[in-house]
C-alpha cells in the first residue's frame, strides 16, 4: 500500500519535526536524533509537576499531538508500535522534572512498563520526585491479567493536566490520575486492520464482519462479528461497556482508530447520542482521532463517570489543537424553514392508473440502484444510482399526498419533491424538467409537448443537449418519439442510451472531467436510467 512517507527509518522523525515545525513555537524537542525523540513544551520553567507520556508511535496525535498548556509536558516517542528507550525517557524526564517532580502516564504494555519503569528508578536515583501510574482501560479481553491501555489514557492526560496546570501537588496530581484510571473503560472495533509502513497488511478481518475489541497495535480482539450498519456497531461496543456505566452523568470519549472518515465518525456520534445503552452517557469529547492506530478503519469509546471531583478538569481549555474539548449531549433542534421556503403541500387527488405507473417507475429505480452506482462509477463519482433510489424512495413514500388526477399539477409536485429530496445536479434539472412540463401543460399544451417543453428547459438552463453524453441523450429521442406510442419512445431511449456508450467525449455533466478512454464501452448512467423507465412503462 502506498504512504505519503520519505523511508520507514525516518517516518517518526520526519513526523515529530513537522509537528514541531507547524506548532508555532509552542513546541521543541530534544537533542539526540533519531535514538531520542522527546517533544517538549518550550514554554515550560519546571515550576509545577511535570507530565509525561509516550510509547510507540502510530497512534497520533496521542501523545506529542498533546503536549501543551493543561495537558502534557512531553512525550517520549519510539518507533512505529516500540516503545521507546529507557535512555530516552529518562532525558524527557531530567530535561522538564523540577523540585515539584514528575508523574509518568504509562499504557499497560510490556516494553513501555519496563522502560518507563527503569527509566524512573534512575531519575529518582538523581533525587527527582517522579510516580508513575499504568493505564489499563481497555475491557475487550477480561480473561488477560493484565488489560492494554487505550484511548482512556486520554482521560489520565486530561485531568492530571489540568490538576499540574493550576498548580496541585504530585500526590494529588498522582492520586487523580490513578482515579480516573480505577473508574474508566475502553473498547474498540474495526473493520479492518492496520498498515504497519514497510510491512504487508494482515488481512485477518473477513468480508462482511467487524472485529470487536482489537488492540491500537492491530492486535486480534475478542471476536469477529458480522457487520450491518453503524448502529448495530455502536450497539456491539455500548453493550460491552454498559455494565461499567454505572448510575450518575458519564463522559463518553469517541475516537477515530485512523481512517474512519469525519462523516461515518458524525454517524456514530449520532448512534452513540441517541442509543437507549447511553443514557447516562451526558457528555463527548470527540468525535475525532485521539488515540489512532494508523490507517485502521474503525472506532473506540472509552467512558468514564463525571461529578464535582473531575468534571473542572475535564472542561478546561487546554493549549494542544489536537483536543476536541467535552460537549454537552443535547437532543437535536429544529427552527422553521423561511418564509417562502416552506413546501407547498399539493391538494392530492386519486387515479390508480397514474398511481401504478409511478410506483413501478419508483421500485425500478430502487431496483436498478447498485448497476446504476456501478455504471457511474466508470465516468463519475459512483452515486448516479444512489441518488435516484433515494428520490425513489421518499416520492413512493409521498403518492398518497400527490395530485395524480391533475397532470398540471402533479408535474409540479413531483418537481417540488424532487428539488427537496434528490442531491446532485440531477435532482436540480429534474425538479426544473417537472415543473417547467406543469407550467406548460397550465398553458394548454398536451402531456408529451409540455414535456417537451420541460426538455428545452433543462437544456437552456443546463447547457446539455444530444450527444452530450447526458440522461439527454435518451430522454430527447423518447420525447419526441411519444407521440408514436410508447413503444416507440422506448426504443428511443434504449437506441439514445446504448448511443452514449460509443461516445468518446462528454460535455457536460461529471463525465465531462474523466479522461476519454474512460468512458467508452459504457453508457452514461442517467440515459440508462431514461431508457429502463420508458422500458418499465411499455411493458
């Protein structure tokens, strides 16, 4: 798999000054590249107790991506999923630890114990105050004696960060840190695993299933389960956390695993807001990505119970871009549309016939909607099918309430349903085509001139006429050839359809910005969507 890095021996490196070089000052690092990658906050003056972290890295911005003002001091970087020396922790420690000493925020693996752990005892051999506590939150595998530290460790950043930030002592800042530790639980689940650079990807996770509980190194989790939809995965996660979610307000962290995009993260915020598991569940902080693992496709909550001793600390502002802050979860509100905007609800009226014919033409779209994203897919952005399966489904849902005995208006109708339900720049020509065919059919013309008319609209408003490469292409021919019968119209449209696919050059439309070879041999998705309707209405 391709990466946007120069060479694995250098991606860390790399990674840490860029960060550093885009922090606008706020940011430094130690000497001792590459063997010692410490990111430090320049500003520091060792006058309150300092806060340390790291382990591998692969998981950013956790734990450089957090150092700044209320949250970390430093971060002790490794390479991809090594923990880091003990040499370079103990420079991270001896370069920010004062006379208020120094707390170690350690996730609970094998390596970054041991060398935070030595790495400690030598820096109090110095005469430093340094307590370290191990963060092991993740719920996934009850049976291991000993659970991973995940994305909870967030919350350990956060409030000890806050407590050092104001200026508490090292025993209160360890005592809380250690608090929230007791109190949090993590779980995760991905569709995929993740792409360690310079290394081939395992490709353990089946077709068609999920994996719940999978550690931020890739490691296996607790079971691979089928995957449906979002909110059935939200559901697998909230229920392994539901019995730690106890009685009280609960902050719940939602963190991006790596390449789960902003609006699958928005989805499952949804999920998350509105599932009967969440109740207690009260505040966010997401979503967004805090403790990655690379490029897995996948998402983790970690929740943790908020009250008078945490939640100050929770809420304070903190210097690190990279914290999303903690949101309230409030009930999605509404205001009225403007005056103006609102829909004009048609008087509906009855004709089975007309009713029949629309709700065919509705279920052939839904029918055809995965060949049609497929068609599109060769000369666009593969949603053609999509988005006229969704107008589809929202018009059949709406036939009760359509004038269907009144041609005028129901053109009209159909294109003020359309303007509101159907995306794209479909949606916008076909609301136009319906309702400049009503504003002709309302001037005496018959139904097939005033769609003709509803033709030249779209093609004076659009640009596209024939040989356009458009749904044009098939819609014009059918047009024109109705007044033969509607067999007719329909080999028209099949002809104009099958016509596109010989096309060398689109213009208009999305296809027009393809490269041509890409789009011979296929027809134009909305010309093949134009000749299976007038094939559906000749049957």
């Amino acid at each position: 798999m391709s990466q946007f890095i120069n060479a694995k021996e250098t991606l860390v490196t790399d990674a840490v000054d860029g960060l550093i070089e885009t922090s606008g000052g706020a940011l430094t690092r130690l000497d001792g590249y590459p063997h010692i990658k410490v990111v430090c906050r320049a500003d520091w003056d060792k006058s309150k107790v300092a806060l340390i972290s790291g382990g591998g890295s692969g998981h950013e911005p956790a734990h450089a991506g957090f150092v700044g003002a209320g949250m970390l001091t430093a971060a002790v970087c490794g390479e991809v999923f090594a923990s880091p020396s003990v040499d370079a922790v103990l420079a991270g420690i001896l370069a920010v630890t004062g006379k208020a000493g120094c707390l170690l925020i350690v996730k609970n693996y094998t390596g970054d114990r041991l060398n935070f752990g030595l790495a400690a005892e030598r820096a109090r051999a110095f005469g430093l105050r340094v307590s370290m506590v191990i963060v092991d939150d993740d719920i996934a595998l009850p049976h291991l004696p000993q659970a991973r530290g995940v994305a909870g460790t967030l919350f350990v950043h956060k409030v000890s960060g806050a407590l050092a930030e104001s200026g508490a002592d090292l025993d209160a800042v360890t005592k809380a840190a250690q608090a929230t530790i007791d109190n949090m639980a993590s779980i995760g689940t991905s569709l995929d695993t993740c792409t360690v650079p310079g290394s081939e990807k395992e490709d353990r996770i089946a077709k068609g299933k999920a994996e719940l509980g999978l550690g931020i190194h890739g490691e296996a989790g607790v079971e691979q389960v089928a995957f449906t939809d979002a909110r059935t995965a939200m559901d697998q996660v909230l229920e392994k956390l539901a019995p730690k979610i106890g009685k009280g307000p609960h902050v719940a962290i939602l963190n991006n695993l790596g390449s789960t995009t902003p609006l699958e993260m928005s989805i499952l915020a949804h999920e998350l807001a509105t599932s009967p598991r969440a109740v207690n569940i009260k505040h966010v902080i997401g979503p967004a990505p805090l403790m990655t693992s690379l490029d897995m496709h996948g998402f983790s909550v970690s929740i943790l119970p908020v009250g008078s001793d945490n939640i100050a600390q929770l809420e304070a502002d903190v210097e690190p871009s990279a914290w999303p802050g903690m949101k309230a979860i409030t009930p999605v509100t509404t205001r009225p549309l403007p005056d103006g905007l609102s829909p004009i609800k048609p008087n509906p009226s009855v004709n089975d016939k007309t009713r029949k014919v629309l709700a065919d033409c509705c279920d052939l779209l839904i029918s055809c909607e995965d060949d049609l994203n497929t068609l599109d897919a060769k000369s666009g952005d593969g949603d053609t099918g999509s988005t006229l399966a969704t107008a589809a489904r929202a018009l059949k849902g709406r036939l009760d309430d359509l004038p269907l005995a009144d041609a005028t208006q129901l053109f009209r109708a159909i294109g003020i349903e359309l303007s509101q339900t159907m995306g794209g720049s479909s949606g916008v020509i076909l609301a136009i085509f319906f309702e400049a065919s009503g504003d002709a059919c309302a001037g005496g013309l018959p139904v097939s001139k005033a769609l003709l008319a509803g033709l030249n609209r779209i093609s004076q408003v659009g640009g596209a006429t024939e040989g356009d490469r458009t749904m044009i292409d098939a819609l014009g021919p059918a047009l024109k050839a109705m007044p033969d019968g509607i067999d007719k119209a329909a080999a028209a449209a099949r002809d104009g359809a099958d016509a596109t696919a010989k096309m060398t050059r689109a213009n208009a439309g999305r296809a027009a910005y393809v490269p041509e070879e890409n789009l011979v041999g296929f027809n134009d998705p909305g010309a093949e969507a134009v000749a299976r309707l007038f094939e559906q209405l000749a049957r």
